[in-house]
C-alpha cells in the first residue's frame, strides 16, 4: 500500500468528522499519526481507516 501523505499534511477522517482536521505528524509503514484539533493525537493504521487529505 501506497500512502499518499506527508508530515504537515491536512487531512479529515470521514468516519469520526467530529475529530475534525488533522495534521500528519509522522509516517512509520502503515502507522500515521496524526493531531487532530478536536480529539488529538491519533496513531492510525492506514490499512483500517481511511483519512482524506485536505486541498492545499
């Protein structure tokens, strides 16, 4: 699998909206963390949730 983030990234997650946007902290194979303003930081396996990445 394919990650198509980076450390700064904006991104939201469609399936917990009330996190609201987050920012990717870090990449490690499928693990991304990210700070999320609402719920904050989150270690997240790409390969079970999915984050959409917010336009620059």
């Amino acid at each position: 699998m394919i990650l198509n983030y980076e450390p700064g990234d904006k991104v939201t997650n469609p399936s917990n909206k009330e996190w609201g946007i987050g920012q990717v902290q870090s990449i490690i194979n499928d693990k991304v963390t990210v700070n999320f303003e609402n719920a904050g930081k989150k270690v997240i396996n790409a390969n079970n949730i999915e984050l959409r990445k917010l336009g620059k």
